[in-house]
C-alpha cells in the first residue's frame, strides 16, 4: 500500500485521475508502479519540512490502485471511502488500521447524472477558449461523473480545506452532491467576476501592448531608412537621447519633438536640415535642470572679493550686502547692481569676482551697438539665418541655468528701427516677467529667474529711465596713481608675468619704474591701458630671456621708452604762462576726468559772438550766461563786448565734453579778459552757474579732482554743494589739492584775483 498524503487537495471515489508521477512520488514514502494499491489521506494543515504526525490526518480516506503507468503519468482509480480507526507515523511511513465506509446512495441515477453534465457544461462553457482548456479538453470530454470534475478542480475550489473534507465526510450522495456543487458554482462565479475585472485589465495591457509593438514598427522601419541614409542617423540618435536627457519643461520638449520629427521627414538633403539642427542643438544644450545655490559663507565672498580686486571697498560692501539678502530670502537673484565708470575700472571683473564668491558660472554679454530687439529676444525661426538672441546665446554658454551674468555696456544700446532693446532688456531683468521669458527663436519660455544680473555702463546719460529704475547705481570713479601702483604691483603684474611664462625670479620692475610707466604711458582713468602696458614690459623681457642677451631683466623708468618703443604721453599739464582770458576747467569724460582750458579773445568788431571747440547746446547755453553775468559785474566794461567780437575756444581733446560744469570756468574766463587780470593756472574750477551768479553742483568730482591733480593743479574750487562727494575723493588726492567749496561767483573771482579779497572768509576743506 502507498500511501498519499495530501493538503487542500480532496481526492473522491469512483475516479479516473491522472497523476504526475513525479507528484506522486514526492508525496509518497515509495516510488509507484502499476498495479500498486493506494490511499488517499487528506492533511488537516500543512508542517513546514513536510513531516507528517498522527494527528495532522483526518480519519476518512480515499482507496485506489494504479492502473497504468505512462511515460511521466499514472493513471489512477479511486474506488471507496475508508474509516481510519488507528494511525500511527513513523518518520514517512505509516502504520494504518481502517475500515470501509459505505456510502448512502439517495440520489436517482438519472438526477444525478443530470447534474453532473450540467456542471460539465458549465465548466467548458466557462473555460471555452481559454488557453487554459486546449489540453485538457478531450480529458474533460471523458469525465464521468461529478466527483471527478470536483476531484479535478478541487486544489481552485474557493472554499477551506475543512469545507473540503466536509464533502468527503459526508455519507449521503444527495447532500455531497449539493455541497459539490455549491462549491464548485460558487467558484466559478468567483472565477468569472475576478476574470471580467482581469480582461478590462487586460484591455488596457493590450493598449499598451499594441502602442510598444507599433513603436518596435516604426523603430523597424526607421531603421531601414536609417540604414538607405546612414548621414541622417547620428543626428537624429544624438537628439532623441539629448531631449531624453536634458530636463526640459513639458512645452520645450514638445517643440523639440516636433522639430526633431521635422528633421527626419526631411533629411540631410533638404535646406531646412541644418536650421533644425542648430535649433536642437541649441535647446539641447541649454541647461533646463533648476540648480540649486551653494551655500553662502559671507567670510569666504569677502575673501574672494578682496583676493580678486584691490580698493573698491564701498563696491564690495555693497556686493557683500546683497550676497547676505540674497541669502536671507533664499533667493538666487536680488537687486540689480548697476556699475558706471570709465573703462578699465573694474567694472566687469567684479562681476567675474561675484559669480566666483558665489561658487556658481559667470557669463559675460555685450550689448555695445545693439540697435534690434531681435538681438537681445532673438529671431523668428521663420528668418533665414534666424539665431537666439544675446541674452538666451549667454545662458547657453554658461551652461547653468542661474549664472552670474555681466551685461556689459547697457548704456550703448541704441533705439532704432528695429525696435526698443532697452524695453526687451526690461522684461529680462523684471522679476515679475523673467521666469518665463521666451526668446523668439526658441518659441518656448525659459526661467530666467534664478539668473543673477550685474549690468556695467559708462555713463547713466543715455540709459532711457525706465531701464535706469530698474538699478541701483553703484559709481566706479576710477583709481589715483597709488591705487593704480597698487593694483599693478599685486595684481596686473603677477598675471601678466604668467601669461608670459616669466618666473618671479627673472623679472623686476623698481617702483620708480612702475610709477613712472602708470604717470607716463597711461593716461586712464581705470587700469586697462596700464594692464596692456605691462603686457607688453612682459612680452618683450621673455624675448630676452629666450634670446639669451639676459637671464634677469629688471626695468628701470629711463628703460620703459625703449621697451615699449613709445615716447612718453604729453599730459595736459597746466600753462606755464599766465594770460588774462584763460583758466583751467576741469571736466568729465567717459575716459575718466580731464582738465580743460577756457580761452576767450576780444577782436575788433561789432559784438559777434563765436564759440569754437567741441561744446555741446548745453556749453552754448552757459557761455550766454557768463556773458550776462560778467556783463552785469563789470557794467562800465560793457562797451568792449559792443566794439569788440568775442571768441570763446575750448581745446578739442580726445573725448566730447558736455554739461554745464563749465559755468564758473567760462564767467572767470570772460572776467578776467576784460578785467586784464591773469588768473594763476595752478588753479582749476568746476561748477555750473545761475544768473543770480550762484554756484551750483555738478558731477564727476572724484574723477575731476584726480585730473586736476594728475595735471599739477594746485588749488580746485568746487560747488559747496558738491562737499559731500568728497568722501568719495582717494585721499592722496585730497592732500596734494587744496580743495575750495564756493558758493557765490563773486566768491570765485575772489579766489581768482580778479576781485578785491574782501574780509570774508573762505573755508578751506
Ligand atoms: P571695465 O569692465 O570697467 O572696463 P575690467 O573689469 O575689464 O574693466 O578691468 C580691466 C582689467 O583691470 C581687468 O584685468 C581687471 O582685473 C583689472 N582691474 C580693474 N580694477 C582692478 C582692481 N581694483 N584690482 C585688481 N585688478 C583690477
């Protein structure tokens, strides 16, 4: 006897059943054979390690024989229930007593034939189709009777192991029939919702199904397009992973797409192809991933400001204040610093210092001559040629999405046909508007917003206002021959040696030398020409030292006219001679301050007035005024305007001056002139005049005052209302001038010699 121990498995007489051999064999304590007699126990619960007690087994079971053994098969009939009176396990093997178990047939044949092929239909209807079906179809074809079904499906009946021996136990055919087919209907019940519920499922599997088989399609056949035009393929592989990867916002990629299909309709031959893969490649290369700020360590900023730059000390601070806001609010971007000055003052290289204090990239954008819209907002795809604008060409190029970004020259933006850059300018560097500016090329927004903005000018006059608000002014006055000394000896110099490959051993410039080449071979405000020059001390000595005629060059000042083969610049220096009609201006140029002389000559004639030099309206407008006032002062001098013609000259120079800065200057001119009292030429003026004869205040005194001093003024007299610029003034300066605020003209022909010094008293600053 053999005996089978099953769980959740129930196991009827009166069954055909075929088992797995090897089924069979794993649950029996002995390999089966044909014509072996077998017994079905059924387990009350399942031990893990498969170890079998007395106790796990339920007292009524199945008795059978194997009827025939095929290849992996055995065919198996089961004929009677049996009691298990005793039972005892050891290790697999078992010790049973048992007894038959009748059963009590109280159902009519034909009934319950009846019921049996109802279920056998149910069963095959249910499972029509399926795949489930196709093998064991004719194996159904042939059950005959209901037990088999149920033994057959018995381990999917959705009902309890126990429900399960509850059939088994029972005595009566009519009642085991009734708990059969409870369980088997309610079953496939189950079985049909669950796969209704699957279907739908499956319906939307098949969707995807579909959608992936059709992709592996048109991936097909791309590829044999691909492989008819391998030029094309590159590109197009390039630009799909590209998109994949570089994190653009929904519109963007839904434009790339576009343009990327675009591109493979129309091949490499067509004149469209390389305006479709430069705009990929444009937006591909843009950096879309919102980066996030590094954390800001004040100390070190200031250490990196103060490392890059010398002096500029309220720039930094201003710098450092909007690092700590920026900061505080979590923001990546803040106020918009404006820096006005004269070239070469180091306008632009703070910037360059700010992206670096801040750890984050640094772009520079010149809008010097941007006279289009279209080049600040770009171009329509529609143009032939048609290019991103400036700004979004700058953002690409910092391969960042919140660079430091330096636009330079935002004062020499011109307004002109094409349109207003200045009111495009103004939605890049508005925080309302920014974060989804839309170049005209791309088509699509981009958020500027985390951008940090620094914009450097020359000069505010020519930024249009509404632009202008939008900034906050910081002034770049330029530097004193000590700053520009200092400047060289830690900065220019070293940088300059190391673009020359030259050791710190092999070259000296002596102090004489140095300050000699900053009074006398510059003539700057700011440091570039002094940069330039010391690039070239540089170039030159690493010829000498290559060439072998010296090892070390050190540079002396009567050196520096051989070795940079220029002469030395004629300042303007003050006038040795004293001649009345003549005085020292000073004015302010984009170069940096200047001094100027006013000359002015009586001719014989008839009271014509002629102005020479280059003088903007507004000069012309302050010569009228000189002459009132003078006029007005001297009334018995009258005549000479009314016998004479007047010609005012101011020297050209190198740079246009304008402004009404050279009121005093001009009246002192004419007044001295008819008064035929020379005025000293060590001393300057600036300031504009009203025609009560008050002086009024004006601007660029920093740099003003640094020309007078440069040029060997000695004494200066500025608006009084101008006292306060005068913190702003390099302290060397300020001790080599004798520095006079004026209110009243009288005041300054006064100091000029050409009225009586009354007892007042002018306070000296
Ligand atoms: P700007 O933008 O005002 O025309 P730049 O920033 O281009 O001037 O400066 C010109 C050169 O002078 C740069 O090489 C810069 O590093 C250097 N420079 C200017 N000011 C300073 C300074 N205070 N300290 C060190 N180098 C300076």
């Amino acid at each position: 006897m053999i005996y089978i121990p099953c769980y959740n498995v129930l196991t009827l007489p009166d069954v055909s059943c075929y088992f797995r051999l090897d089924y069979l064999n794993g649950m029996s304590d002995q390999p089966v054979k044909a014509g072996d007699k077998v017994l079905f126990l059924m387990l009350k619960e399942q031990r893990e390690g498969g170890e079998i007690e007395a106790e796990d087994i339920y007292p009524i079971a199945v008795r059978g024989a194997v009827e025939s053994i095929d290849n992996q098969w055995a065919l198996v009939h089961t004929t009677n229930r049996v009691n298990l009176d005793s039972i005892q396990v050891e290790g697999k093997s078992f010790r049973l007593e048992m007894r038959m178990r009748p059963d009590l047939n109280d159902l009519d044949p034909d009934e319950k034939e009846e019921r049996f092929q109802k279920m056998r239909s149910a069963m095959l209807q249910t499972f029509q189709g399926t795949q489930w079906m196709q093998g064991d179809r004719s194996y159904m074809q042939r059950w005959k009777n209901m037990n088999e079904i149920v033994t057959f499906t018995s381990a999917l009946l959705q009902i309890s192991n126990e429900e399960k021996y509850a059939i088994l136990e029972e005595d009566s055919v009519a009642r085991r029939t009734e708990l059969m087919e409870k369980a088997f209907y309610e079953s496939l019940e189950l079985y049909k919702v669950s796969s209704e519920a699957q279907s739908a499922q499956q319906e939307s599997n098949e969707k995807l199904y579909r959608e992936q088989a059709l992709r592996r399609q048109i991936d097909f056949l791309q590829k044999e397009l691909d492989d008819l035009h391998p030029e094309n393929v590159t590109d197009i592989r390039k630009f799909e992973q590209k998109i994949q990867e570089s994190g653009m916002n929904e519109t963007a990629r839904a434009e790339a797409e576009k343009v990327l299909n675009r591109m493979k309709q129309e091949g490499q031959e067509s004149h469209e192809y390389g305006m479709l893969y430069d705009y990929l490649d444009f937006v591909t290369s843009l950096s879309w991933k919102k980066e996030k700020a590094a954390e800001i360590d004040l100390k070190a900023a200031r250490e990196v400001l103060d490392e890059d730059h010398f002096g500029l000390k309220k720039t930094k601070e201003r710098i450092i204040q909007q690092i700590a806001v920026m900061a505080l609010n979590q923001k990546q971007s803040g106020s918009i610093l404006l820096f006005v000055g004269a070239p070469g003052t180091g306008k632009t290289s703070i910037g360059q210092s700010i992206a670096r204090a801040l750890d984050r990239k640094y772009v520079r954008i010149s809008l010097g001559g941007v006279r289009d819209e279209a080049e600040i907002r770009g171009h329509r795809r529609t143009y032939i040629g048609a290019m991103p604008g400036r700004i979004m060409d700058g953002i690409k190029r910092s391969g960042a999405s919140n660079p430091v970004v330096v636009l330079d020259e935002v004062d020499k933006l011109v307004r002109d046909y094409g349109g207003d850059p200045s009111s495009a300018l103004l939605e890049v560097l508005d925080p309302e508007q920014n974060s989804t500016f839309t170049d005209h090329y791309m088509n699509v927004p981009y958020d500027l917003s985390d951008v940090l903005f620094v914009c450097t000018a020359n000069t505010t006059d020519t930024i249009p206002e509404p632009l202008l608000n939008r900034m906050e002014v910081i002034s770049f006055p330029g530097y004193s021959a000590l700053e520009k000394f200092q400047i060289a000896r830690r900065h220019l110099l070293p940088k300059a040696m190391e673009k020359a490959g030259i050791r710190e051993e092999d070259f000296t410039i002596s102090d004489e030398g140095l300050k000699a080449l900053i009074s006398d071979y510059t003539m700057e405000a700011g440091v570039r020409g002094l940069k330039n020059r010391l690039d070239a001390l540089c170039r030159a000595a690493a010829v000498q030292i290559v060439s072998g005629s010296s090892s070390r060059v050190s540079v002396e000042p009567k050196d520096l006219r051989d070795i940079l083969e220029v002469s030395p610049i004629r300042h303007d220096h003050i006038l040795e001679t004293k001649n009345p009609g003549i005085v020292t201006g000073l004015a302010w140029t984009q170069a940096g301050g200047e001094i100027l002389f006013i000359e002015t000559l009586f001719t014989k004639g008839s009271g014509k007035i002629t102005v020479t030099g280059q003088l903007g309206d507004v000069m012309k407008e302050s010569v009228q005024i000189a002459i009132s006032l003078v006029k007005a002062m001297f009334p018995e001098k009258e005549e000479l305007f009314e016998k004479n013609d007047l010609h005012i000259h101011v020297p050209a120079g190198a740079v246009p001056k304008d402004g009404p800065s050279a009121g005093i200057t001009l009246t002192t001119a004419l007044a001295s002139l008819v008064t035929g009292k020379p005025v000293p030429p060590e001393l300057a003026m600036t300031g504009e005049v009203s025609l009560r004869g008050v002086v009024m205040p004006i601007g660029g005194l920093p740099e003003k005052l640094m020309a007078a001093q440069r040029a060997g003024v000695k004494r200066v007299l500025i608006p009084e209302e101008n006292t306060d610029d005068l913190r702003d003034v390099a302290e060397e300066v300020k001790q080599e001038l004798e520095i006079i605020p004026v209110h009243q003209v009288q005041d300054v022909l006064r100091l000029a010699g050409i009225l009586e010094e009354s007892t007042q008293d002018h306070t000296q600053v």
